[in-house]
C-alpha cells in the first residue's frame, strides 16, 4: 500500500514554494491543494461558496475566517481517507489550524508533517528584487542583481528575450512592496508554526540550496 501524506507546506514569498509543492505532489502522489487556486476557482465557476466570497471582494471587505475554511475543508473533506494531501497557502492563522486538526480527528486523520522552507530575508530580497516583466508580452524575467531601488529605476531598460519589449518592475516586485509582503508573512505564519512546533509536527528546511536540493531535504524530512 502506498504511503499516504497529509501534509502543509509554508515559506516566504521568493523561497520557491509553488515550485517545491509542485515536484512533491506528483513524486508524493498527492493532490498539491492552494488555497489561491481554490479561491479563483471558487470565484470563476461561481459556486455558492464563490458568490458568497465575491459579496465581501465586491465590498472590499476581507473574507471571513469561517468562509476560508469552509472552502478549503470542503477540499480537503472529499479526499478519500486513504489519501494524502498537501495545503499550501492554508491555514493563515492559529484559528484555521485548529479547525483543520479537529475536522481530521473526527475522521480520524491527523497531519503527518508541516514543512516550512526557510529562506533568510536578505537572500528573499535579493531574489525577489530580480523579477522583471514585459511591458509588451508581460514575460517574466530575472536579472541577478542586488536589491536596490535605483537598479529598479536604471536606464536603458533590459529588453525582453521573446519580443524585444521593455523590461519592468512591477509594483508589488519592488523592494519596499516585497519587504511589506515579507512582513506580512512572518506576522501570519511565525504564530501557525509555534502551534505546530509544539505539536511535534514542524520540519524546517533550508531553501537557499538549488530546486534539487531542497526538493532532498524535503523528501528527507518526510522519510523518504
Ligand atoms: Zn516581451
């Protein structure tokens, strides 16, 4: 019988998360469950759950806990329970977690293993600081370079590799939006990951080795 993983994966904007959650689902054989594509899907396909989102965006107010996690658990909830799963974007906060371990204890599941990619917040700002779009065929790009502001503003602009556009960085790439966003996340999660710490449950690995590297120290930290 295969082995089955319950799992959540966290880590700062820029630690390559979305690329780590992506080769673990498929060598893991789980579902890779983002709690952003659960929202825009939820949203696209105007789903009762959706609506009900949309009403509070529309408002500009922020969605409740409760609808959070009634969407997610609506998600999770309908994997078999021989069937593993791994959450990436969920839970956000203290609250969520604890609801997500009671609504697996009345099935009897738990989570197997948390895993949280660290990065420190120079190197996140190093990477982040790189990201550069078309203006024309909005392609990404990066440019190694260091994160600073005026290399933001330098002239003459790169140019694009697909169309010869100019290269831009968008406003939420740019150090003062990225240190926000950083911020953002290490007021959330460092309380969601003492829970778990606490629980036995945490594993924290390095990110800053390549993509192979820290996908080893995951598989590794999971017993495989
Ligand atoms: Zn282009």
């Amino acid at each position: 019988m295969a082995e089955e993983f319950r799992i959540v994966l966290f880590g700062p904007p820029g630690a390559g998360k979305g690329t780590q959650a992506q080769l673990l689902a498929e060598q893991l054989g789980i579902p890779h469950i983002s709690s952003g594509d659960l929202f825009r899907h939820h949203l696209r396909a105007e789903t009762p759950l959706g609506l009900r989102a949309a009403d509070y965006m529309r408002q500009g107010l922020l969605v409740p806990d409760d609808l959070t996690i009634d969407i997610i658990l609506e998600r999770v909830m309908a994997i078999n329970s021989e069937e593993g799963f791994m959450l990436d974007g969920f839970p956000r906060n203290r609250h969520q977690a604890e609801v997500l371990d009671d609504a697996l204890e009345r099935r009897s599941r738990a989570l197997d293993k948390v895993v949280c990619i660290d990065v420190p917040e120079g190197e996140l700002l190093r990477r982040l600081a790189g990201r550069f779009s078309c203006r024309e065929c909005q392609a990404p790009h990066s440019i190694p370079q260091d994160a600073s502001a005026e290399v933001a503003d330098a002239s003459p602009f790169p140019q694009c590799d697909h169309c010869g556009g100019e290269l831009y960085q968008r406003e939420d790439d740019r150090p003062e939006a990225i240190r926000k966003r950083i911020e953002v996340y290490q007021a959330e999660t460092l309380p969601v990951l003492g829970y778990y710490r606490d629980r036995r449950i945490l594993a924290e690995v390095p990110g800053t080795d390549s993509v192979e590297g820290v996908n080893q120290k995951v598989l590794t930290v999971l017993g495989r």
